[in-house]
C-alpha cells in the first residue's frame, strides 16, 4: 500500500528526527516540510529527549537512526518515547541489519539506502 500526495499532504503534525548524517537529516526535514509536517532534527538522542519533554510528547512520529554516536540507540529512544506516549508512532533506520525483536511495537523499520516511497 502506498499513499500518494494529495493523501499525504492531508496529514500534518510535527517530526521529530534522530539522524548522525547532517545530509540525510536535511533532506529528511526538507520532504517533511513539503507535505505539510513540522520537524526538529538532531543528531543525537540526547538532544531529542529533552525536545519531547518539553513539547510534552505532541509529536505525529519519531524517525530515529539506530546507530547514533552518543546517547541511546533508536530503539532505545523509541522504546522511551512510546513507554511515556504510547500513540508516537517510529521509523527505525540503519545501514546495518537490525535484530527485528529489539524493534519496538509500532515501529517500521527502514533499511538504509531506502527511497522517498518507502518512507
């Protein structure tokens, strides 16, 4: 199932996105604002925790890299997130091959290199 603009663009919200590549991270925040999402990037979860305490959880969906540089992984920031706000919904990435049983419910995961439709 794939969804197309004009059904996509019906859907607003905002993103929040955990990603070490600062290219993939802009290009990540640039599709999202296309079709009508806010998003704060950044390139730990360190950073990303504090962000959604202080938003309270009002976020649409979290995509997180699993292999982050400082912090807890993207499983673990996922994992964290949806303890506290369980209706956040995750994309998981990574250029390697993730255990699917440490991937948290409700969450999709993303092979890295994946392409704008299978986001």
């Amino acid at each position: 199932m794939s969804a197309n603009r004009d059904e996509l663009m019906s859907i607003t919200g905002h993103v929040i996105i955990i990603e070490d590549d600062p290219v993939v991270r802009m290009l990540l925040r640039e599709i999202l604002a296309e079709i009508g999402f806010t998003s704060a990037t950044f390139d730990n979860t360190v950073a990303a925790l504090t962000h959604l305490m202080q938003i309270q959880g009002d976020c649409r969906l979290i995509i997180a890299d699993q292999g982050l540089p400082e912090g807890v992984q993207g499983t673990g920031f996922i994992r964290m997130a949806q303890e506290r706000w369980p209706s956040i919904p995750g994309i998981l990435t990574s250029d390697y091959l993730v255990d699917e049983q440490v991937i948290p419910p409700t969450t999709t995961y993303l092979s890295k290199p994946y392409t704008l439709e299978q986001l």
